[in-house]
C-alpha cells in the first residue's frame, strides 16, 4: 500500500484530492493484480480509467498553474507529457493479462508520481515575486538541530550569493563565477541530504523512506539543469537564472518548514 502523507500535501484543495485520488486508483490496481481471481479485464479497465484521470488532472493542475501565472508552468507541461507517454507505451491489454508488466507500470507511476508532487507540484503557487523573495536565514526556518540549521543556512547564503552576482551590473564575465557556485549548491546539497538522511536513520524517523524520496526528487531536478548551456541563452540568462534560483529557494523553504522541522519535533521526543 502506497500512502499519500502529508510531505505530499500542497495546500491547494482540489490538487490534493486529485493526487489522493491517484493514489487510490493505483493502490486498487495493486491489490487487483495480487488477487487471482479477478479477471485481467478489471484490471484493464482501471488502468484506463487512471490513465484518463492522470490526463484530465493534469489539464486541472496546469488550467490553475496559468491562472496564476506559475513560471513553473512549462516545465509541468513537460513533465506531464512525458507521464502521458510513458502509460501509452503499454498496451493495457496486454499489461492487464500480464502480471509482471503490470506491475512494473504501476510502479513506474507511483515512483513517478512521488517524485513528480514532492519535487515540482509542492512550488505551485510558491515562488514569491523577486522583488518581494528575500533570503534571510530566521528563526521560523530553525529545525533545532543545530548541524542541519547551520547547513541549511549554508544553502541560503549560496543561493543569496548567486542572487548578489546575477544583479551585479558593474560586474562583467560573471555567468562563470555563477555557475560555479550553482555547481557548488548542487554539490552542498547532497552533501546535506546524505547528512540529513544519517541523521533521521540513526532515530530510527518513521518517515524517513518518503523524506528521502523528496530529496532523490530535488537532486535529480538539479542533475536535469544543464548549466553548461548557460552560455547559449544569451539575452535571456538573467531571467533563466532567476527563475531557477526561485524554485531553488521555494523548493528549500517547503521542504524545511513542511518536513524538516518535524524531524526537529521528533528528535525532542526522543531526548
């Protein structure tokens, strides 16, 4: 059983009952495949049924993302296309009366699914204005851990850092100076997240499996960014840069306010 936990919880009400949905859906399809008395049709019939509920949610989420002007927006679009042909590689009949193939679509979407909210969906509707997106590190971002705070506001003051570069007009040949210190927050990241993951495993953090989904998610973002083709953005670099550092920043600050503190909370149970 697959479970929708509140690490996936964006806030926006119709999205979150549509994941939930999905989720169920795929969770059924599971437990259809492991009873052998259901015939291959059923199964057939609710791997169609997903798969039309998968398109017309992401018509739903991408309709909502363009309303409020999400940047975010055609990256989604990608994303979902990409899902989309993905399930139409499978012929579902043949899946259906096939158990192995079954189950290896069904766990390509819930690992894509997982991946997809925890990395993309969890910023819809997050990334502030740049004229309103300040980068102090305060209190409210604290986790009580004082190894982790200090390494996340390590990660703040990269990001600030890059920011300062970017808006620096008397600087001249800087986009190299910035995509070394981008190579260098992708580079601190992991370094946190494997620190962060050795920290929650040695407590024993009963939600240790999905937070660790989450960071595979952020890191394989950061991975598909190819910054060496920085270069041949050319007059739209600035505003390429800036849309990154803003998903960078909103992801980070979800991320600790939603699921790191709790790893805070828990730690003071154990003490």
């Amino acid at each position: 059983m697959y479970q929708f936990t509140t690490d996936c919880l964006i806030g926006i009400e119709e999205i979150d009952e549509e994941h939930r949905a999905l989720f169920q859906m795929i969770n059924e399809a599971f437990d259809l495949l492991s009873d052998s008395s259901e015939s291959s049709m059923v199964l057939k019939n609710l791997l169609e049924k997903l798969k039309e509920y998968a398109a017309t949610h992401f018509a739903h989420e991408e309709a909502y993302m363009e309303r409020i002007h999400d940047p975010e927006l055609p990256l989604q679009r990608r994303e979902h296309a990409f899902f989309i042909e993905k399930i139409n590689s499978y012929h579902l009949e043949a899946t259906a009366g096939s158990p192995s193939s079954a189950e290896e679509l069904l766990t390509f979407l819930v690992h894509w699914l997982y991946s997809h909210i925890l990395s993309s969906d969890i910023i819809i509707g997050k990334i502030s204005p740049k004229e309103t997106d300040p980068l102090a590190f305060t209190d409210e971002y604290k986790t009580g851990i004082e190894l982790i705070d200090n390494e996340h506001r390590r990660l703040f003051e990269i990001i600030a850092e890059v920011k300062r570069l970017i808006h620096d007009e008397m600087m001249t040949d800087k986009y190299d100076e910035i995509i070394q210190l981008l190579s260098s927050l992708r580079e601190y990241t992991r370094f946190h997240f494997e620190h962060e993951e050795e920290l929650m495993e040695a407590m024993h953090y009963p939600d240790l499996e999905i937070h660790c989904m989450a960071h595979t998610a952020f890191i394989d973002r950061l991975v598909d960014i190819n910054l060496s083709e920085l270069n041949n953005i050319d007059d739209n670099q600035q505003e390429f840069l800036l849309n990154l550092l803003s998903f960078l920043q909103s992801w980070l600050v979800e991320h600790i306010l939603k699921s790191d503190k709790l790893i805070g909370e828990y730690r003071k149970l154990l003490l």
